[in-house]
C-alpha cells in the first residue's frame, strides 16, 4: 500500500479489518509507504514495525549511496573518455542538491524532493547525448547545462533565485574545463577515473567524514545553523514523545 497519507479515513478501516480478522495467514505482511502526517491513525504506527528512508548525510556517504546503486554494466557503458568524469559530476550534483536541504532557507528558499530518478534520468540524458555526440564537433555544453539545470533537476524548481542556484552549479561543473587535471569542484574534490564500481565506493570511503559548508558554496558558519536547528529539532521530539501527565490534559502520545 503506498502513500497511505493519502487515504487516512481508508487506513481506520483497515487496521480494523486486521485486527477484527481471526484467521491470519503466518506468512501476511502489510508493507505501507507514507509521508509525516499528524491524523496518520496512532493505533496503526504503535502495532506497526517503522522504517525511515531518507537520503544519507554528507558528500561521503551521499556519493557512496549513489554509486552503490549504479552496475558495472552501467559504469561501462561508453568507452568515450566523458562518460565516467561526466556520470561522477552527476552523481556529485546529485549529493550537493540533497545536501543543501539539510540548511534549510540557506540552502534552498524552498525544500525540494530531490531523489534518486533525478539522476537516473540525468545518467540517462548523458549517455544519449555521448551516443548521438558528433566527435568532431564535441559536445553542446549549453545543451548540458540547460538539461541539468532547467529540466532534469530544474523541473522541480519553481523558486526564481533557487534555480538561478542550480544553474549555476551546472555551470561550475559541467564544461570542457571539467577534464583538465586541475579541476576540483572544491579544493581536496577533484574528479576520480576508476574501472569499478568497487574502486570508486573505496574512493568514497577515503573522503572526510565531515567536511564544510563552503563545498556546497555556502558560508561555513551555516554549519552552525545546522547544527543548532539539529540539537533543537532532537530536544523537542524527545520532550514530545515523554508521558503525558492527566494533569497536562492527557491525550495519546506517539
């Protein structure tokens, strides 16, 4: 059943039905997607088991995520000297996108739902721009960055500085400039090479585990930011879930 916060009223009836239901097969499993909602009904989450997925924290294991999902067939797929620099520059936007998320209006004026089928159709877009690509007259960089920028990740944009942003990064990252051997996309994150997938995750591994804001241009003191909002955020969902007293008004907690 997905997106059950779509239909709340539905999922009163159903727990009923499964709570009411005598004879349950041993092998039946409900698996449920949702978003965050306060009417979601208690009684459902407090019998249910909770997963969160959310993207993970950080360059280093956003990159690692990102290729964890990505073949050796996919990684091999253009023996053109781009493909591998260009796919990396992808998966690199794709983290950076994600990353600036967690800063809140420092990051974006408006939190988008940046997810995994926007770089897999930013991939997509790259390899068949490589197969149709002229060798002579090389690449269309403004085709590129336009793609990347006002579509691909850009469609999801609708705030007129935020996708100002965004093209920008996809003019930072995305040139002829990218395959020089001095560029970094911020001093100590160059573009690596590698043959494998595995080569890359380990390359991955080898990154700081934290590392500043200013990757992502932002000034570093918005770490700060971040981190305050953090500490709140954990202090405030701790003080929520606590026991009720009669006294305060009662009620069920979650």
């Amino acid at each position: 059943l997905q997106n059950g916060h779509l239909a709340l009223d539905f999922l009163e009836e159903l727990l009923n039905s499964i709570v009411e239901t005598e004879n349950v097969h041993e092998s039946f499993r409900l698996w449920m997607t949702t978003e965050v909602h306060d009417k979601f009904p208690i009684n459902l989450l407090q019998v249910s088991i909770k997963y969160t997925f959310a993207p993970p924290q950080g360059v280093k294991a956003g990159i690692k995520r990102t290729y964890s999902t990505i073949t050796q067939e996919q990684l091999d797929y253009s023996n053109l000297a781009q493909w591998k620099p260009m796919q990396y520059a992808v998966a690199f936007l794709h983290t950076t996108v994600q990353e600036r998320r967690k800063f809140g209006p420092l990051g974006w004026n408006i939190p988008y739902e940046f997810n995994q089928g926007d770089f897999n159709a930013s991939t997509q877009y790259v390899q068949n721009l490589l197969d149709d690509m002229d060798l002579k007259k090389g690449l269309s960089w403004g085709a590129v960055r336009y793609m990347l920028g006002e579509i691909q990740y850009g469609g999801r944009v609708t705030d007129d500085y935020d996708k100002r942003l965004l093209n920008t990064y996809a003019k930072l990252y995305f040139g002829e400039h990218m395959f020089q051997n001095n560029f970094r996309f911020y001093k100590g994150f160059p573009i690596p090479v590698f043959k494998t997938v595995r080569e890359y995750c380990d390359y991955c591994d080898s990154m700081p585990l934290v590392i500043t804001p200013e990757v992502f241009g932002l000034h570093k003191n918005a770490d700060i930011t971040y981190q305050s909002n953090t500490a709140k955020t954990c202090l405030d969902t701790i003080l929520n879930i606590q026991p009720k007293d009669s006294s305060s008004g009662g009620g069920e907690t979650r």
